[in-house]
C-alpha cells in the first residue's frame, strides 16, 4: 500500500501538535512547583520581622543607651534585650521594659543595659508573637 502525501503531512502536525502540548504541559507544572517551593504570596510583609535601624552609645558609667535609627516601628512588648557577658558568666536579659509600652519609633530611645563592661555583647531581639521566632534587630559589641 502506499501513503498519500496528505497522510504524511497530518502525522507531522500531530508530532508537532503533541510536543507543543508537552511543554506546555511542563511548564504548568514547573509554575506550580515554583509557587510550593519559594512561597510565592503565602506571607505578608507584616507577618515578617520588621526592619529597624538601632543606635547605641555607651556612657562612661557603663549604661548603654539604644536609639530607633529608622525603619518600621516596633511594639515594645515582642521585644528582648539579651546580654552576653563576655566573662563566659550566664545570659541575663535585662532592660525589658527599657521603652516603655506602645510602640517603639524612629527618635526613640532608652537605656538598655546598665555596667556593660569590655567584651560583652548586647542585642536586642524581636520575639514573633505567632511563633515565639526570635530575630535580632540591633547587635552592640562593647569594646
């Protein structure tokens, strides 16, 4: 038997068809794939940490005084302020209540820690409400 040419050429457009379909296919699973994988859209920018700017400076009696340098206001009760005594001693959170209530904004300021001494290590860490996640927001190295 022999094959019309009208026959040849409609199994072409079939081959061709079929890979067009495959690929489209392939890249609707990659997209799905992708969302999964680098959670597109699955968390706000308010459910994140906040971004906030800190300044310190040390008194020569040893109080360490931390300044809202700019970013997003933080409220004062999902924050910590740890110390690390460069001693090797246990971390002792101090200054809890340093700022107050309400939130803490760009301007604002407040001793933090009291007798820093050479060595020790001071941060301020923001404590997520939701998941109990701490993020350090401000990082004082005492020298």
């Amino acid at each position: 038997m022999f094959l019309s040419r009208n026959q040849n050429d409609e199994s072409g457009q079939a081959e061709i068809i079929g890979a067009i379909l495959l690929v489209v296919i392939t890249l609707i699973l990659a997209s799905v794939l992708a969302v999964y994988v680098f959670d597109i859209g699955g968390q706000q920018l308010q459910d994140r940490s906040p971004q906030v700017n800190f300044a310190f400076s040390l008194s020569a009696d040893g109080n360490l005084t931390a300044t809202h340098d700019g970013g997003q206001p933080v409220a004062a009760d999902n924050i910590e302020i740890v110390i690390d005594p460069a001693a090797g001693a246990t971390v002792r959170q101090a200054g809890v209540d340093s700022f107050g209530a309400g939130d803490i904004r760009a301007g604002d300021s407040a001793v933090i820690a009291e007798d820093i001494e050479s060595g020790d290590i001071v941060r301020i860490v923001y404590i997520d409400p939701d998941t109990g996640d701490g993020t350090v927001l401000g990082r004082y190295l005492a020298r």
